[in-house]
C-alpha cells in the first residue's frame, strides 16, 4: 500500500461564497489508490465518535505521517500553515446511517472544530454517484465559518431557530433550507482529495434514496484525516 501523493496527480483550488475560504481539489491524488481500498477492507471497521454516521477504522501512524508530509508544502502555500509537528486523526470512513435513523446534530451542516489552523483532508474511494462535499452559509448569521469568536453566537441563534422552526427532518442534507444555504460543492470522484478549514460549514452530499453498504469495496468509503499543529511542535 502507498498513500504518498502520486506524481500525477492535479491541484485546483477553489473558493465558495463570500468568505472565500480556499479548498483545494487534488485528482489522481494517491498512487496506489485501490491498495487503499484494499487496505481498507483488511481493517476492523467501527462506530468512533458521536457524530460521523457511519464506521471507522484508523489509519496507521506511519501512514499518516506519510500523508500529510506528502501535503505540507501545500498547506503553507494555500492557508498559510507550517508546523513541525502536527496533532492529528487519520480514519477510513463509510457512511452507514440510513436517513431515519440520524441524529439531530447530523441533520445540520457542521464544522470540525473552531481552530483556524485546523485542517481536514478528504479522499474519494468511492463510486462518484456516492456524493461529494458541500459548504453552506448559516442565513441568519451570514457565517460560512465557525471560529472561537463567532461560536457563541452561532450556537445561540441556532437554538432559537431550532425552538423556533423545529429539527430538519431525518434525512441528509440537501440545500440546507430553511436555516442554511448551500454556497458551493465539490463532486465525488475516485481518487480525488479535498482539503479545506475544518471551520468551515460543511456536511456530505448523500442521496436519501440511495443504498448504504458497509463493504469498503462498495460504499461511500473515504479517507479522513484532521489536523493541526501541535502545541509542543518547536
């Protein structure tokens, strides 16, 4: 298995809605991309975490470490990001919820956590009909990001709302209506890599109507890595 970037690979960048946040696409980014699937199907898959709908199973620490030394020079270059050690969690990921059975705080889009150096890097190893990833602006607010200074506001106003209109439906995200908006996407696309602020609102694009395998060989599988520097990095 060889999660380093491959040679071919291709960097775009793009930027949603008014803030602009940068989120770079990277195709035909590993070089050996079904050895991860095949990686992926050795591993014990589990529910880790409240919130991802669906199972886990953590990537090696040599794997992720090889990763992201394969990204940094991006990370300087487009977030301005350097560290010489990073704090950081690295899964293969399926997404297994059915529709009715998510939980209130999977319904709404959702941030990684209010750190501006926190970073996500996403990749397909999927079928693209699987979905891709969307980014939202909260309508009331007007925030396309969640950082330390705006959390309190955003979550008291999404409260009231919440008291107000009541929970969304069970069901995935779509437009986001009526609290949020959809301001951009990225389609799904085997083998291609996201990178983004993990402040960003975001969530999958899943078709409700669409089945859920748990075989990595024919779900919505994906490589989830989150990162930041580390506070005794230097």
């Amino acid at each position: 298995m060889k999660i380093n970037l491959s040679p071919q690979s291709t960097l775009s960048v793009e930027a949603f809605g008014n803030e602009r946040q940068p989120v770079i696409v990277i195709d035909d980014a590993f070089e050996d991309p079904l050895g991860l699937v095949e990686d992926a199907c050795a591993k014990p898959f589990s529910q880790i975490g409240a919130y991802y709908p669906g199972l886990r199973a953590p990537l090696d620490k040599g794997s992720t470490l090889i990763l992201i030394a394969s990204v940094e020079k991006m990370l300087e270059q487009h977030f301005n990001i350097a560290s010489a050690q990073w704090d950081s969690e690295c899964f293969y990921s399926i997404v297994t919820t059915p529709p009715e059975a998510l939980a209130p705080i999977q319904r709404f889009p959702h941030y990684d956590g209010v750190e501006e150096q926190r970073l996500a890097i996403l990749c397909y190893l999927g079928k693209p009909e699987q979905g891709g990833t969307a980014f939202y602006r909260h309508r009331s607010t007007g925030y396309e990001t969640v950082s330390a200074d705006r959390f309190n506001r955003f979550k008291q106003t999404l409260e009231a709302e919440v008291r107000q209109h009541g929970l969304p439906p069970p069901r995935y995200i779509e437009d986001g209506a009526p609290l949020f908006e959809r301001i951009g996407a990225v389609e799904a696309r085997f083998n291609r890599m996201l990178i983004y602020r993990g402040f960003n609102l975001h969530c999958s694009v899943i078709d409700n109507a669409a089945p859920l395998p748990s075989d990595p060989r024919e779900g919505r599988l994906t490589v989830n890595c989150f990162l930041k520097p580390s506070a005794t990095a230097g």
